[in-house]
C-alpha cells in the first residue's frame, strides 16, 4: 500500500536504520545539510510527493520524488528501501500515474535490489560516481581569464552548454539565487564554464566543461579555483565519474578528498 505522507513523525527510526546501511543508503542524504533539504523541507515543496510503502502496517519503504507535469520529468530525490516488493509498487505507481515520463534515479551503487529492478525495465545507466570533498588549502592559483556570468556572455554560454541535462543553461540563468555561474574567456570567446551552486552549505559544481582545443591549458583548474574562493566560506563537494583519472587527479591537486562508500549512480528510465 502506498500513502502520501504529511509527516516524518512515525517514521524517524525507518529513515536512521535505512541511512545508516552501507547497501541501502541514499547518496542524497549524505550530509546533515542534505536530509534537510532533500527530505525534512520535502513536505513544504508543491513538486515534491512523499510516499511511503507499507507491508501488513509496517513501512517497507520510503520515496520522494520530483515530478514536474510540464516537462514531464520525475526524479527521485530520496528513497530508502531494501524491500524489492516496495520498489516494484512505487515503480508499478510511477508507470500508471506518469506514462511517458522521463524518470531520473539517483542511488547508491550498492543498492542491488534497485539497480537490478532498473535492469529489467531496461533503464540507461550513467557510469558510477565518485563524491569528493573540499579541504579548503587557500592555494594561490592565478585565475585570470574567469568571469562570472553577464549579459555580454550570454549567448555564447548557451550556445556551449550542455543540453542533456535537466539544468539546461536557460534554468540556469532562470536560477541566480541558486547558481552561480564562472565563464573562462580569451579574447572575448568563451571557451569554458562552471555551474556551481550557491546557497547551501556544501555547495556542488553540477557541470564543468572547456572546449577540446583548449584543454590542457590550465582553464579548467583556473574555473575550478575561482569557484572555490568564491564559494568561502561554505563547504564544496562534487561528484565524478570513477574512472576519470584526469578530473579525480585535477580536483585533489586543488584539495578536494575522495569519500569512501559514499558514491552515487544515475539511471533514467523512460516510463
């Protein structure tokens, strides 16, 4: 049975225990700051449904999805379940409710019941990531060429931004109060950038990219370091592909340290 929630009062100890297991771990709840934002303030948000999955009036499972009609998009934000009869009903749910949806989940690599169950419905896995965080060293980089986001720029970061990804430049210049936005430009060309968030405690680069003939050149450590000096005093993380050697070894040579046990996947099923 599945119930909307409109409390976590009943169902702290099932949040703790499921968070608290190595295997069944949300990757979004990793922080204090996180369980705040992705879980406690879910209640508040009108795009947020928060369900939780009962077996015989116990809890089997708990799951906050992100479901925008318009675009219709879902992501799961959190879920917490070991039980692979709670994720066929949530995922029997999605599918009657939200044909034709792109759903995104992001999970615990560890998770074999989830990702087994995504296997089956032929869902397309992004590779494993690596979270790394910043123990902040005050290197003294030189950053010359870095700007921050202007109207003068505009047109040229939207024609380099990626577009496979839901935080399309357009959302992320409809989002300053979240974004924070660092182009590297020579002679007028932007030739790279950095969306970085900019209102949380550990805030997180969601994308990084400079362009193939300008690689090796530095740029992409300079966008990295003018981010970290802009970010102080607030916490950074961010996650990378696990077998991007290059970014894991350019983003330690900047202080971040990888976290073990503590990495996440991405997997979007088309429903």
């Amino acid at each position: 049975m599945i119930d909307r929630l409109t409390s976590f009062d009943s169902c702290m100890d099932f949040i703790r225990e499921l968070n608290s297991d190595p295997c069944f771990s949300d990757p979004m709840l990793s922080t204090p700051g996180q369980v705040e934002r992705n879980l406690m303030n879910s209640l508040d948000k009108p795009d947020d449904h928060v369900l939780g999955v009962y077996e015989n009036g116990d809890m089997t499972g708990l799951f906050d999805f992100l479901i925008l009609e318009e675009d219709r998009y879902i992501e799961m934000i959190v879920g917490l379940s070991r039980s692979a009869a709670a994720y066929e009903e949530i995922m029997d749910w999605l599918k009657a409710n939200y044909p034709g949806y792109q759903a995104d989940f992001v999970f615990n690599p560890a998770n074999h019941v989830l990702k087994e169950l995504l296997e089956r419905n032929d869902a397309d896995f992004d590779k494993e990531q690596q979270k790394m965080v910043l123990h902040d060293r005050h290197l003294q980089i030189d950053t010359t060429g870095i700007e921050l986001l202007s109207k003068v720029y505009e047109e040229q970061y939207k024609a380099i931004h990626g577009t496979d990804v839901y935080w399309t430049a357009e959302r992320v210049i409809e989002a300053p109060e979240r974004f924070r936005v660092l182009l590297a430009v020579e002679d007028g060309h932007v030739l790279g950038y950095i969306d970085i968030t900019k209102c949380f405690d550990d805030n997180e680069p969601f994308d990084v990219w400079v362009e193939p003939s300008y690689r090796r050149r530095g740029w992409g450590r300079k966008l990295v370091a003018k981010a970290i000096e802009l970010n102080r005093p607030a916490d950074m993380m961010l996650l990378v592909e696990v077998d991007n050697t290059p970014a894991i070894c350019l983003y330690e040579s900047l202080g971040f340290e990888k976290v073990e046990g503590k990495n996440n996947q991405t997997v979007t099923w088309n429903l």
